[in-house]
C-alpha cells in the first residue's frame, strides 16, 4: 500500500465520542461503494474499436484519464482502509 496523498486526521477513539466500531462500520461502507465504483468505471475503460475512426492520440488521451480516474480512486480507497486499521487499533 502506497504513502496516502491525502492529509489523514484520524478520530480519536474516548468514551463520549462514536466507538470505533461505528468509526469502522462507516468506512467499511464507504469502501464498499469505492470498490462498487471501481467495477463500473472498469467497464467503461476505454477501448480501442472505439477511437478507431479519430487521430490515435485521442485514444492514448482517453486512456490517461481513465487511469488518472483509476488512481484517485485507488487512493481514496487506501486511504481509507489505512485510516479504518487505525482507529481499528485504537479500540483494542
């Protein structure tokens, strides 16, 4: 797993906060759609047959934003898997 780019303040787990159960649950979920969302755009990846009749770089530039796409939301989805480890860990 890769160094998050995304500034992390995790919460501090203490009696009169939200447990770290509810703090997990919530990111767990989230995850769940950004693993959701990563199938679909998969899908949508660009292919070949359809950039056949424009200049070839329209297809090299498609493809860079989708793994521009790709990235941020790998990155947002490990972010917050290190952050749920954490608060994880805060609980035991």
């Amino acid at each position: 797993m890769n160094e998050p780019k995304f500034p992390r303040t995790v919460p501090q787990v203490n009696i009169n906060g939200t447990s770290a159960e509810e703090l997990v649950h919530q990111r767990r979920k989230v995850l769940s759609y950004l693993r959701k969302a990563m199938l679909a755009l998969a899908k949508a990846a660009p292919h070949g047959r359809d950039f056949q009749t424009v200049e070839p770089e329209r297809f090299t530039e498609a493809r860079e934003l989708y793994e521009t796409r790709w990235n941020a939301l790998s990155e947002i989805h490990d972010d917050l898997y290190a952050e749920a480890i954490d608060i994880q860990d805060q609980g035991r």
